[in-house]
C-alpha cells in the first residue's frame, strides 16, 4: 500500500483512543484520513466486533470513500464496507464499516439513542459544519456522557479550529496530521457579476486550457452556471481532446462518477463543480483549479420567517480547500476570479449553518430526543435564540408540539419520515384524506429544484404545471427531449424519492390524485402561507405579508392562492412557486381557526363611522357584510380614532374654548407640580380617551363632533380647586388704571401679554402680574389708533426712560389726544382725555 501522511500519526491516535473516549483530528488535504482512518480501527481491541459509523456530509463523497476502502480490501461495497444515504443503501450482515450521510445518522441516533452494536462514531470534513452535524455530534455526546461511556467519537477536519470542538469533547487530546500537497500557484484576476459569471469563468477556462496541462477543475455556485458555463464552453469551441464533466448534487450516480474518474478516452477534463468538490473526495488528474469565488448557500430570514437561497462570496477558509485541489498529485495552478485587495476582504471562515437556517427541524430533533431547550445539549455554537423560538412555534403551528413544548404523537410520526416538518405534515394530514400519492409528488417538487425552466416564453409560478408535468414523465406520456440537460437527472431523481416515500407511508404506488387538491394541500405545509388576492398580481398572506407575481399569469387572477416559495426582497416578495386553493376548502378545513370581528372605524371620506362585520383567517378577510346596530362604546371608539387621525381642527373652536386651552398650558407651564393636565396637541391625543371618549357615546359623525364645545369638555379636565385657582392665578382679563377690563392673551405660555392704550396705563407705577405674582405680564403699549408703540415687561423702566420719546411721536400725530409730562401723576383715560 502506497504510504500516505496520515499513516504517521495512526499509532498516536490509536493510542488516544484506546486511553480515551475522543479526540479531534486535523489532517489537510491529500493527507489520506477519510480512506485509512476507519481501516486502521476495525481490528482494535476495544472495538469488540462492534461497527464503526462515518458521517460524510454528502451522498457522492460517501459512496466513493466507501467504494475506495472496498477496493483496498479487495472486496465490493456490501461486505466489510458499506454505505447509507438517502434513496441508496449497500450494508450486508458482515459490514464494519458503514458511511452514511448526516441525516442517516440523526435518524439512527433517534432510533437508538444507545447505538446498540455500535463502537465508534467517526465525524469527516467537521470543518463543513452542517445543522446535521451539528445535531449528531450534540446527540452523541449526550449519548456518550448518559448511555455509552465506551463510545468513541473522532471529529475529523481540514481546516477547523480545534481547541473549541476539543473543549467541546472535554479536553480531547489534538493530533495534527500534514498532508501530501504540492506547491500550488495563484493568479489573481479581475472579478464578474452573477449575470456575466458563466462568460467570464469559460475565458479563463480557455486561458488554463492553453497555459497549462492536465485536467481543470472550476468551482461555480450552482448548476445554473454550471450549465451556462458548459453552453459557453462549448459556443466559443473546444478541442476534440477536450471533455465537460458536471459535478453536483443533483446528478445521478454514474454521472458523477464520470466527473471523478480519469477519461476513459484519454481526454482532457474540464470538471465544472458546484462546492460539492471542496473536500471529501478526490477528483483524479486535477492539476489547475478556477475558483469563480461564489458559493451558494440557504439562510433564514427571521424577517419574514422563510428560507432564502442566496449566492455569495466564499470565505477564505473554502478559498483555501479549493485551491489546494490543485495540488494533490504535482504542482498546481489556481486562477482566482476576484482581486488579492478583494481577498483580503473575505470572510475568515464560513457561517456555521446553525447560525443562519431554518431550525424548524432541529426543534423537531430535540423535541423527538426529549429536549425542550437546546441549551441542555453541547454545543459548539448555540442555535440563535429567534430561529429556534419561532421553529417551534412553527411546529406547534404544525401541531407537532404541545403547549409545553413536549412533542406530540403526531410529531413523532413527522419526526420518523425524515422530511422537513412542513413537508412531514402535509403528507400525514393527505394521508388521512387518501391523497398522499398527490403530496408525495408536491413534496418531492418542493425539495428538488423548479423543474420548469426559468427561460421559458410563458411566465408559470403554478406549482398544479409541476405535478402535471411529473406525472406525465411518470406515465411516460412525455419523453426528455430539453435542452436542459441536468432536468433527466433532476426527474429520474425524483422518481426514485417518490417511489421510496410511497414504500416509507406503507402505500401502493399510484400516480392518481385530484390535481384540485394542490392547494389544500400545500396549505397544510404553509398555512401561513395562504393569501388573499387584493388585484393586479397582489396577494395578502394569513400572515399579514403582501407578495405578488412577478409577472401576470392564469394565477394571478385566482381569489386564494398558497405560497411555496417567495423571495425576501422588499415589503411584498416575490411569490416563486404557488397553487390555487379553493375557496371551499377554507371553511371545511380552517373554519374553526378562522375568527369573526366586528369592525367599527372611522372613514375620512364621508366623515362617519363604518360598521362591518368581518370574517378573518388571520389577515385574510374570507366574508365581509355589514354590522348595522353597533353599540355606543364602539361609535365612540370609532369617533375618536378620527379625531386622533384629522385632529383637533375637528372641533369648532370659539375665542374662549381657545383662551381657556392657553391659560390651561400656561398653568401647566408655570405650576410644575404634575397636576396640571397637558393639553397640547401631543397631550390631548394621549389622554383623549379620559377627556373625550365618554362624550363620543351616541354621535355617528363630523359634524356631531362639530356640535361638541371643546372649551366645557377640557374644563371637566379640572377640579374645583384648579378652576378656582385658574381663575386666580391665570385670569382671563386684567383691569388697567383706566377702568377697561383688557384680556390677557395666552397663545405664548412663556409670555402671556396685555394689549393695551398707553393712556389706559397712565398712574400705575408697575407691570401687572400672574400667576401669583411669579410672572410679569408683557405690555404691548398702543397707539389711540391700536397700533403697536412699545412692548415691554417692565412698567416702571418705560416711564422713566421710553415715555418721553414715544410722547413727542404721539403727540405729533395724535395732538388732541392727552399726553401728560408725568404719566405716573396723569389719570389714566380711554378717551382722547379724561373727563374734567
């Protein structure tokens, strides 16, 4: 056997492993742990014949690390090496060594929290810290620490950063293996749009093609550009000794086979990949690397409480195990599609995936495990707090969780099916109905990318086109003939997982069903989800969010419709896939979550109230008539919502009502004891319902507003001993020397002023005050004519100093008038001059 870097430090972790119950490998690429480490385990003396379980975190990298080590014993898959991953499973009586995808292992872990038969746990690729792994490696170490103090768990990784997960394992012992890599050189270049990507990464293809030799592997974000890159590739002309391999999820077995292995032609290979190719398995004869710099990925958007899938910049960590695929069998090249400035700017290392999902079914995990709170288990990152809450809150939704949060029976049954707990449910209640053959395939539709293609001419979110199309490949009344080549994978892919779901619900396999059930259907996966049209290609969702459709289409004009799918941007979203759901299907199914309210409002147009009466699913409106004898309390509330929305300029305000609110703020203004009310606009609207509101009962519109006196409603705002004290202290008139009765002016609480004749004022020594002596009015001294001549506070001052001036104007202009030379001495008068 061809020695490799990680035979040197087995016996170091054979022995942390016969001493211990963990330890956490780092081994860089090319290192050999995947193949060797389960190999070198299976004959340790603590094993006991019992089976080791390696968790890959994809179905590809599985089968070839379990194909590999079959062939290194000399055996076929089946016998001492097996695999398990959804739709596909090799294991036979005598299998050792099982690899299984993360969610095999869940579901195991589920089945048999002790892991009967079961003596090691291995954990590859760590670093790629999936929710599943996460998930698995929280439920093992609770099964270690309570049920299985001899199990072994070895996390395995690349890149991790392994004190945390070390601590995480109670101080496991770190063994650091190098690996077999040659130098890899970078090229920097410039960096594309999304919407150019597919032509920019097949010029640099060319430029590898034509600089270097061997095989090129290109990494882009998903298999859109993975086929538009191909179509450019193949436009903008190839050699003959040139070969395109597509690598990603999607594709079948044997196609992704052929992406891995050598040519059998001899060809050069051009491996166009999605991040599937980042670690985990080896693609033979790769010796040049480009790195569109984008990964695809899905977060949840606590906004709207919905997945998004988004494409973005990689991080430097995945950077990093891209281009030392390089460098596995000689020395490399990488051609980086982004500046070195742009990747100083990267992000270290990649969100962990708990960090960002949807954890409606990690909720549903820990509730099947007994765990109503995630902080009973380890963690290395905690799921956020917002996610997990409204995960559950979905589930109790999906009536998989009681009040309590404990799981119910019906949560369990979803939890076995495997299947995202919208989906789990939909199936279960279509079951119930005779229908799961139908919510089989909606499922199915709704985990496997949209199978009508985006470029058709017509515009089609209708998720009923979908089924018909399925079921028309099912019954084989239509042949592949599209020129997408990656749809024959997505259907044959998806046949298989209808046929499995079939055999897991104990039914025949059927292809009927009432294509009119779609969207009852889909609403038991998304009853949040369903939406009332309110015109045009707008919708309103039970949940109170507006969507639309992109484009004008049949379903745009449906009166219900369910939302599979919509987008994140903006107040209303996208709505991406869809089905229209009978409007009879919401009283026989949702009647009794439906709620009756009697809406009593206010309308600004006809100034009157408007009684209806209302049935609603949530926001949706489903009946509507009228409420025609609303009671008192509710016309009074209705009355004052549209005097909190048009204003005070509702009432009809008279000079006293006026002047009554103007001494009332001055008196707030000035008596700072808390017992004063506001009654500015702001305090009015606050305390409307104790000043306004019990004099609302029985009016029905503006103009019984109209007929209110403000001025007798805001003085019922008053004790006795405040109106006697506003009478004292904030009069409304002062009487001058003259004998008049002038009123005092208040719209300035700061400054209340007395408008007055200068000759009324003659004979008194001082300004006039308020307010218990603390506030000296503001004079506006008039002319006989009542125009302006001096403003002053201060009575005393303008007689000694400003009289005389304003004496020599006046009397010029108003000479049969009186003006005395001692206006202290003078009799005050409001006539041209006092009477002899």
């Amino acid at each position: 056997m061809t020695e490799l870097p990680i035979h040197q430090v087995l016996p170091q972790l054979k022995m942390a492993l016969s001493t211990g119950t963990a330890a956490v490998l780092i081994a860089e690429p090319g290192a050999g742990k995947t193949t060797q480490v389960p190999l070198a385990f299976m004959n340790e003396p603590w094993l006991k014949g019992q089976r080791i379980i390696m968790l890959e975190p994809r179905r590809i990298a599985a089968r070839s690390a379990a194909s590999y080590m079959a062939s290194s014993l000399g055996e076929s898959v089946g016998e001492t090496i097996g695999y398990r991953v959804r739709m596909d499973s090799r294991i036979g009586k005598d299998t050792l060594i099982e690899v299984v995808t993360e969610g095999v292992m869940t579901r195991m872990l589920q089945d048999d929290p002790e892991l009967s038969g079961i003596g090691m746990i291995i954990f590859d690729e760590f670093h790629e810290r999936s929710l599943q792994a996460d998930t698995g490696l929280a439920f093992a170490l609770e099964s270690q620490g309570a049920l299985r103090e001899d199990l072994r768990l070895l996390i395995m990784s690349a890149t991790l950063e392994a004190e945390s997960v070390a601590e995480l394992l109670g101080s496991a012992p770190v063994i650091v293996s190098k690996g077999r890599a040659f130098p890899v050189s970078t090229h920097y270049l410039r960096s594309f749009g999304l919407d150019e990507i597919h032509r920019g990464t097949a010029m640099v293809i060319h430029r590898a093609l034509a600089e270097q030799q061997g095989d090129i592997l290109v990494f882009l974000p998903g298999a859109r550009e993975i086929r538009r890159t191909a179509d450019e590739l193949v436009r903008t002309g190839l050699g003959h000794d040139v070969v395109i391999r597509e690598l990603y999820s999607a594709l079948p077995a044997e196609k992704q086979d052929a992406a891995i292995q050598l040519d059998a032609a001899g060809r050069r290979k051009i491996v166009l990949s999605t991040s599937i190719a980042e670690s985990s398995i080896t693609i033979e004869g790769i010796k040049t690397v480009v790195d569109s710099g984008y990964m695809r990925t899905e977060i949840f958007s606590p906004r709207t409480g919905l997945p998004q899938l988004i494409t973005r910049r990689l991080s430097k960590a995945s950077a990093d195990q891209r281009r030392g695929r390089a460098g596995r069998v000689s020395a490399g090249v990488c051609y980086r599609m982004w500046s070195e400035e742009e990747h100083r700017h990267l992000q270290e290392h990649t969100t962990p995936a708990i960090c960002e999902s949807d954890l409606a079914p990690l909720a549903l995990e820990l509730a099947a495990w007994g765990t109503r709170d995630p902080k009973q288990l380890a963690w290395l990152d905690a799921p956020p707090q917002i996610a997990y809450t409204q995960g559950q809150t979905l589930l109790k939704e999906l009536s998989a969780l009681d009040d309590s949060d404990s799981i119910t029976g019906h949560g369990h049954d979803m939890a076995r099916l495997g299947l995202h707990p919208r989906l789990a449910h939909m199936l279960l209640r279509a079951q119930e109905m005779d229908e799961a053959s139908l919510a089989i395939r909606i499922a199915v539709l709704l985990q496997e990318r949209d199978i009508m293609r985006r470029n058709e001419a017509i515009q089609d979110q209708d998720l009923r086109s979908r089924v018909e199309r399925i079921l028309s490949y099912e019954q084989g009344s239509q042949s592949y003939h599209s020129q997408d080549r990656s749809e024959e994978a997505v259907i044959q892919r998806m046949r298989q997982e209808i046929k499995k779901l079939h055999a897991q619900l104990d039914i025949a396999y059927s292809t009927r069903g009432d294509l009119d059930l779609c969207g009852l259907l889909l609403s038991f996966a998304y009853p949040y989800r369903m939406a009332k049209n309110r015109g045009g290609s707008g919708f309103l969702m039970r949940s109170g969010r507006g969507v639309k459709f992109p484009a004008m289409q049949p379903l745009s004009r449906a009166r219900y419709v369910v939302v599979a799918a919509v987008d994140d941007q903006g107040a209303d979203g996208n709505i991406q896939l869809a089905a229209e759901l009978d409007e009879r299907f919401l009283d026989k199914y949702y009647r009794n979550e439906m709620e009756s309210h009697k809406e009593v409002i206010w309308d600004a147009v006809s100034g009157s109230i408007r009684a209806r009466q209302k049935l609603k699913l949530g926001a949706m409106v489903i009946k509507e008539q009228a409420y025609p004898n609303p009671t008192g309390e509710e016309t009074a509330l209705a009355l004052l919502q549209g005097v909190q929305q048009e204003g005070l300029g509702l009432f009809q305000w008279s000079k006293a009502a006026l002047q009554l609110r103007e001494r009332m703020a001055f008196m707030f203004r000035h008596e700072r004891d808390g017992s004063w009310p506001d009654v500015s606009d702001e305090g009015l609207m606050d305390r409307a319902d104790e000043w306004l509101l019990p004099y609302l009962n029985g009016l029905r519109n503006r103009n019984d507003i109209r007929r209110l006196a403000p001025g007798t409603l805001l003085e019922h705002m008053l004790s006795w001993e405040q109106k006697q004290l506003l009478h004292k202290e904030a009069p409304t008139h002062i009487r001058v020397p003259s004998g008049s009765m002038i009123p005092v002016n208040y719209s300035d609480p700061e400054q209340p002023f007395l408008a007055v004749r200068l000759q009324e004022m003659f004979g008194l020594q001082d300004t006039p005050r308020i307010a218990g002596g603390k506030v000296a009015l503001t004079l506006h001294l008039l002319s006989p004519a009542q125009r302006p001549v001096q403003v002053t506070s201060d009575l005393s001052s303008f007689w000694r100093n400003g009289y005389f001036e304003v004496k020599k104007d006046l009397k010029g202009r108003y000479p049969k008038h009186y003006w005395p030379d001692d206006p202290l001495e003078a009799t005050a008068t409001h006539r041209t001059r006092p009477k002899a």
